[in-house]
C-alpha cells in the first residue's frame, strides 16, 4: 500500500519537478533573445515524464550522461538532482525564424510556451496538494 503511494506521489513530484526544469528552459531562451548564434532549446513534456517514470520502474534513478570525470552522473562527479536525462531529451527548437545574427529565439512562440507552461506547473502543484489533502483525511478518518 505503501508502494502505492510513494508511486503516485513520486510521479506527480516529477511532473512538476519538469514543469520547474522547462520553466527554466524557456526562461533561458527569453534571456537569450539578444544573443548572437543562440540557439532556442527546448524538450517534449510527455516524452521526458515517459522516460523519467521509466527509468524510476525499472528501479534506476535518472542519471546524467556524462563525457567527462567531472560531469554529473559520472563516477566522481557531483550529485544527480532526479531530471538528469532531460540533458538526452533536450533538442534545439527548429522551425522558426532566425534573426540576422543567427538567434533562433522566436520570442512570441517563447511567451506562449512559458505562459501555458506556467497554467500546467500550477495545475500539477494543485494535484499533488490534493492527493496529499486526501491521504491527510483519509489517515485521519474525515
């Protein structure tokens, strides 16, 4: 029963913990907007959350891919933080414009994606706290 709940509660922490990861990603892209040869990057949602809970089935936690000694996921390197192979599931955004300086960044397509981003972290943040409410009142027996 346990298992249950460490599960569901686990899958709704990790939404949000990529809703928080692609908030800083666009963010990222907005800050850019100015930069010569800036690439926009971004990563497919469902893709990466279809990975993050598989990995965590098969009972591994998401590792970063690392190149070098000192990268993170790599024997002596720092710590994974649990969304590490979002570095895998992010790609630069094609299809748009690109500015005489060679920057991708589309700001108009930038605020959409961060204004819907934001309506969807807030909506995982309101689930988790209602399953968390739930178990409260069910452990509680109101």
């Amino acid at each position: 029963m346990f298992d249950r709940i460490a599960s569901q509660l686990s899958a709704q922490g990790t939404a949000l913990q990529l809703r928080a990861k692609r908030q800083e990603t666009i963010a990222s892209n907005i800050a850019n907007a100015d930069t010569p040869n800036y690439k926009a990057v971004d990563f497919e949602f469902s893709k990466a959350f279809q990975q993050a809970l598989g990995s965590r089935a098969g009972g591994s936690e998401l590792a970063l891919q690392g190149t070098k000694p000192g990268h993170f996921g790599t024997p002596g390197g720092p710590a994974s933080n649990g969304i590490s192979s979002l570095e895998l599931a992010t790609r630069y955004r094609t299809g748009g414009k690109t500015a005489l300086d060679n920057n991708t960044v589309d700001m108009e397509v930038e605020r959409t994606q961060f204004a819907a981003n934001t309506l969807k972290y807030e909506a995982a943040s309101r689930a988790l706290t209602g399953s968390i409410k739930t178990m409260q009142s069910a452990i509680s027996g109101q």
